[in-house]
C-alpha cells in the first residue's frame, strides 16, 4: 500500500505574517514518509524563524532513515527525540544571539509513517487527526494550560472555551533548556488518513465537520484545500497549516 500525502500553509484571515511553517519527505517506494509541523510564537521576526528552524533541522534528519524499511522501533523513536532536541538547541542559541529574538519559540509535531505504523512526535497544540468518513479522532493532547486544568480536574473539557489563558502553553520548542516530545504509535490500516494542523484550523472549523468538507474531494491535495477553504471562509483568526497523509 502506498502513501498520499500533501500540505498548504495559509497566511490566515486576520494575520500579517504566516509564522507557521511545513514540510515532508516521501520515501523513493512510497511506503513511507515524514511529515513535520511547526507554528511559531514571539512576535515580529521570532517565530517564523523558530517554526522554520525547527522544521528544516527535522525534515534534514529523518529524511535520512525514511527510505529504510527495517528500521527498528527504537532506533526511530532515538531518531525522533534527537531531531526535537537539536532543532530545541538551535532555537536556544539564536535566542541568545540575537535580542530581537528573545521570546520565541514553537510547537512542533511530526509524523513519520512506517509501513502500516505511525508514530507522532509532539511538542505544543498543533495537533494530530486520525479520520474517517464519518468522525475525526484527536491523537495528539495539548500542552496547554487548559489542558492541565482538564487533567487535574479543576476544569471539565466543557469549560475549556471560557478560560480565558486556554491557548497559553505549558511547554514549546526553544523556550527551555530541554524539551521532550509526547510520542505515540498507532496502527495505519488502508483508507485511513492521519491530518497534522495548526490552530487555526481547530479554531476555525470544529473537526467533527471535516469529513462532511472533504467528502466529495477524490485527492488528497483536494481535501486539504477544501479544509484550508473552510477555514479561510469561516475568517480564522490564525495562520492555518495542513498537512494530510492518507494510506491508499
């Protein structure tokens, strides 16, 4: 089985500058790919030098192991966690150089598929979809500080929309010393699609609509401009990414 895969970045609604940043690398046979996501933070200037620092030191890595077959689990997720850590030290150092840089930062979420097995590395909200014809499943969680809340219990999940710090992270690439991604592994059995986004998507088009979007869009590039499109439609206030790997 082969892989579809493809991706927009779109400046947004409301925003001056397009601080998100995406990219992929599809292996020669087409079982395989990489796919990473970054959205940045720190105001004029700052993040979209971090997402795309991040994205860049990512894809210039994993690329190397995508066209390997028999890569081991743990060689990957080694592979995963070095990547994150290298593009989280770069960021740092040009935080440091440079004072106009100061308070950037970034999420930062990959996708590598292996054959049928996905593995999801994240850092931040930008989050990771699993869907169907009929639903779309949220793999990723959030490091947000309503996320936190939820998880301790002070909030329900219905709360979240009046915390009004809901969107403030708890942790993002290039603003600590050291971060470690959330990694999963899922199973990718045929027909399923795996969409990575940003928050303007989310923020913009509830996900329980997407199938509905998508529905009458043969192509996967075709389904990711139609979720672009709704967004931009429904005015994201955000810079809204996609990025759609579907197992044909």
């Amino acid at each position: 089985m082969s892989l579809g895969v493809y991706g927009e970045s779109d400046i947004g609604f409301a925003r001056r500058r397009n601080e998100d940043s995406i990219a992929w690398h599809q292996s020669s046979n087409g079982h395989n790919v990489v796919a990473v996501l970054a959205d940045g933070m720190g105001g004029h200037r700052g993040g979209d030098i971090a997402s795309k620092t991040a994205v860049d030191i990512c894809i210039a890595q994993l690329s190397l192991l995508v066209d390997r077959d028999d890569l081991a689990v743990t060689e990957l997720i080694d592979a995963l966690n070095k990547a994150v850590s290298e593009a989280n030290d770069h960021i740092r150092v040009a935080r440091e150089q440079d004072e106009s840089l100061s308070r950037m930062g970034t999420t930062l979420l990959i996708l590598w598929v292996l054959g049928d097995q996905a593995f999801i590395a994240n850092v931040g909200d930008s989050r990771c979809y699993r869907l169907s014809v009929s639903s779309a499943q949220q793999i990723t969680k959030d490091d947000t500080v309503a996320q936190a809340m939820v998880d301790d219990g002070s909030i329900t999940e219905s709360e979240v929309p009046r915390i009004p710090f809901r969107n403030v992270l708890t942790k993002a690439v290039g603003t600590e010393p050291k971060v470690l991604a959330d990694i999963q592994q899922i199973v990718m059995s045929a027909g399923d699609a795996l969409v990575l986004c940003s928050d303007g998507l989310t923020g913009a088009v509830d996900a329980q609509q997407w199938p509905s979007i998508i529905a009458d869009s043969k192509s996967v590039k075709q389904q990711v401009e139609c979720l672009i499109d709704e967004s931009i439609n429904n005015k994201a206030n955000d810079n809204v990414s996609v990025i759609m790997v579907r197992r044909q």
